[in-house]
C-alpha cells in the first residue's frame, strides 16, 4: 500500500515538471526549450541558461588567442584595426603605446607598436597594431573596406579584390570554419636587405654600421630606420674601398667654432677629363665641423683664385663680422707655398700653416677625406657603369652626400648640422647612376613627340631644388626639377 502511494506521489511530481522518465533531455526540441521549463525547476533553468551563453560566444575571438601558426592571418569582421603579436612581420614600426584591444570574451591587450606591413601573401597592411602578447594575426575586414579592398568569400575560400575587381589574393577556409591567410615571413626578410641595400646605394655606398647609427638616431629627416644586413658585404664597396688596415676615428675636438681651422689639398692630375675638361680637384675642409668643399681646376695656378672666392663665400655666408678664417693648413706644394697666397693671408690675418715635407699624416683631416671622396666616386662609377668622364660629377656628388651623412667624430651631429645648425634632409636622395627621364621644355615638339628625354641622374644641384642629370640625347649635363628618376634601373 506504502508502496503504491509512494509511486503515484512520484509521477505526479514528474508530471508536474514536464521532464521525460529518463533525463536525455533534447534541448533542441521546442518543447524542452527554456520557455517550457517551470521557474520551480532550478536544475534544468541552469542547464539551458548554459547552452545558450556558449552559443553566443565568437568562435574567431577564440580561435584567435589561441591560434598555434603564426603565419596565418584571419579575416574578422568584427576587428576594426589589423593586428598581430609578431614583430617580424613589419616593414616599419613606431613603439608607443596605444591603449587596449578588447576581444569577445571580455579580455584586454596592450597595444605597444603601429606601423605598416608588407609580406608576400598578404595584402598591405597599414596602421597596423602591434598588440604585446597577441599569439594570432587578425585582418580587419573593414580596414581592407577602407583601403579600397573587397572581400569575397565562398564555401572553401576567400579572395581580397583590387578596386578595379582584379584579384589580389586568395585565402582558404580553415579546419575550424575560418576564413585566413598564409604569410611567407621568409621573404620579409630578404626585403629588409633589399630596402638596406638600396639606401645604402643611395647614400653614396655608405658603410653599414655608420647607416645604422644616422638612422637609429635620427640625425637626418627621411631616413627609415634600417635594421642590419644579413650579409653586410656589397661588392662594389670591396672594389673600390678594400684596404690593409683601418685606422680609429678621433675622439676629440681639436677647434671649438667653424672657421677655426681650414685644412686644404690639391688632388691630382687625373687621367681623365671630366666632360668640362677639368683635371684637379681642389678640397678646402672645416676642422670644426668636416663640412667639405670641393672645386675643379683646368690647371693648378687656379688654386689661389679658387681660394680668394671660396673665404669671400664663407666669411659671408657664416657672417664676417662675428666669425673669420684664422687659421690654413696645407702641404708645401707650390700652388700654396706662394706669394699670392702669402699676401692675401697677410691682408686677413689668416695663419698659414704648414705639414712637415713628405709627412701627409700632419695634414691627415683633409688626406683622409680625399681618400673618402675618391672612394665613393669610384664605387658609384663602378657600381652602375657610369661613363668614366663622369667623375667629376661622382665626386661633387660624393662631397654632396658626405657633407649631409657622415658624423663628426666625437660627435653624433653631422658635419651640415655643425655648420648649418639645423638636421639635413635625405629624403629626396636617389642613387647615382639610375635611369630618369627628363622633361623635353625647351624644344617645339609635335603633337605626337615623346615629351621626355631619357638621362642619367648624376647629383643634386647646388643653388636651386633641382637634380644633376646627364641627357643621353643632347649628351650634355643639365639641372631640371622636372626629373623622374628610377631608382630600379641601375645599369647604365
């Protein structure tokens, strides 16, 4: 009897529930739904509150903190910015700290870097994020949007279209329903050497460790900071430049102000003419701040009237009143050891010293120099097959590029700093020797004419914003601001 009423006690309590015998409850069924179980029914209202949360939760945002390849990138919608924990993969990066990346699940990243990406396999990415601790890489679909990207997707991949609807790149769906794609970071960084490389071209074959410092420091504008050869052998540089020993820079400042000191050398004869017809190169060098200035001569005796300019040039320009030449130095060569120069020097009150006879180490700061101007002319020639009666134009270039690059010793200030007292400005550097082409502005052309000469550049001009260049057509050099130089083209 006890029996009995103890059953019927029990089916009345399940029945009241609406709960099956056994307990496999088919939440799928809208029957056992949470709108059909009873608030009296704690165990099955947790249950289903349960199913329900893990449902809304963002697969991507937890496949993308856990992700295991760190070569792939997913595309997310839901991302407004790209980013990625992996250093590697920029191109240039700027560290600052940015605040926070919020993901789906409610966790915070730190941002510590922006910069742009370029990597075969992907598309460019810029204002990417650099989020510390980021383990996946995340594609923000309507960053792509922004930049002018579509984004397709099927059943088994994805394609990134140009905006004239060319495809650009195709992704594939993942194991886990993810839409992403595959970096090659290997290639990355074979384009860091070559972005070294062609600065370094650029820059008159500049050694390595002394582009590193110009711009780790940031002593010039429009110099990217570049990161260290994997090979660090160029070898044209070990054409031109190889030698049996080195010898350590100064560490010291011997003058105080510009014009302290000025160190002079007469270069050579050459045994070419350069296209003017000038066979000496005249090399006048500031102690103080290196700055460099160079002229050529036909003959020697032009030696004096080039000086006789150049003190007029920079008792002006470093103004006359406030700062004059002091001092000279030079060797006892005839083309300085005269009387002209000995009253001129008298008239100003400029000391002329002297270097002990064939003892070039006490005139070293302007021997030093020759040896550097002839080296990166040389190299520059050598390197793009520029016509040898061209050297004149590489070493005005080279004294050009030197004058804005290179690091008075003791010092981390470069010599246009010293002397001008403001960073120079790179950023408009080309390499010497490329292929460019100039605009045809003087001759009447038809209607249907090329309207560009094909050239050489050769240097930056001196008194106006303009380029050096050599025109293959009229064969003569000239200087025009309306150049296109290609950069990629180096051989002559």
């Amino acid at each position: 009897m006890c029996k009995t009423r103890s059953m019927i006690e029990k089916k009345k309590k399940r029945a009241m529930m609406h709960v099956p015998r056994n307990d496999n409850i088919n939440l799928h069924d809208p029957r056992n739904s949470r709108a059909h179980v009873p608030k009296t029914t704690k165990k099955a209202k947790i249950v289903a509150k349960w199913i329900r949360k893990n449902e809304n939760v963002c697969h991507v945002a937890q496949i993308a903190l856990k992700a295991n390849s760190s070569n792939f990138w997913y595309l997310d919608s839901g991302c407004s910015r790209h980013m990625t924990g992996n250093k590697s993969f920029f191109e240039t990066l700027v560290m600052e700290e940015g605040g926070y990346v919020t993901f789906g699940d409610g966790s915070k990243k730190k941002v510590v870097g922006k910069g742009s990406i370029s990597v075969p396999g992907l598309p460019s990415l810029s204002d990417a994020l650099f989020v510390d601790g980021l383990k996946a890489n995340l594609i923000s679909i309507s960053h792509l949007s922004d930049e002018g990207y579509s984004v397709l997707f099927s059943k088994n991949d994805c394609s990134i279209l140009k905006p004239d609807g060319q495809t650009l790149l195709k992704g594939m769906r993942s194991s886990d329903n993810c839409y992403c794609l595959e970096a090659r970071i290997v290639s990355n960084n074979v384009s860091m050497d070559e972005q070294v490389e062609l600065w370094h071209e650029r820059l008159g074959h500049m050694n390595f460790r002394d582009l590193r410092t110009l711009g780790k420091f940031e002593c010039v504008r429009g110099l990217p900071k570049l990161g260290k050869k994997a090979n660090g052998i160029c070898g044209p540089c070990q054409q031109g430049k190889q030698t049996k020993s080195m010898h350590k820079k100064g560490k010291y400042l011997s003058t105080k102000e510009p014009l302290e000191l000025l160190h002079m050398d007469l270069m050579g004869p050459m045994q070419t003419e350069s296209l003017g017809g000038k066979r000496y190169i005249f090399v006048c060098v500031d102690d103080f701040s290196r700055f460099t200035w160079t002229y050529f001569l036909r003959e020697k005796s032009e030696t004096f009237d080039k000086f006789k300019m150049l003190c007029t040039k920079l008792q002006n320009e470093m103004n006359s009143n406030i700062r004059s030449i002091k001092r000279i130095r030079s060797d006892h060569g005839r083309e300085f050891e005269n009387a002209s120069f000995e009253s001129y020097c008298d008239s100003l009150g400029i000391s002329h010293e002297f270097s002990a006879p064939r003892t070039p180490q006490q005139n070293g700061v302007v021997e030093r120099k020759n040896r550097v101007l002839q080296e990166m002319a040389r190299v520059m020639l050598l390197s793009n097959n520029v016509p040898r009666n061209l050297w004149a134009e590489a070493i005005n270039t080279a004294c050009y590029i030197g004058n804005r690059v290179f690091l008075r010793p003791g010092t981390r200030n470069t010599s246009y700093e010293l002397w001008k007292g403001k960073r120079p400005n790179v950023s408009y550097f080309h390499t010497f020797g490329s292929k460019c082409y100039i605009l045809n502005d003087r001759d009447q052309l038809g209607k249907f004419d090329a309207k560009s000469d094909e050239g050489i550049f050769i240097g930056y001009a001196l008194n106006s914003r303009a380029y050096r260049v050599f025109n293959l057509k009229t064969r003569t050099v000239m200087e025009s601001s309306n150049v296109v130089i290609d950069d990629t083209r180096l051989k002559y």
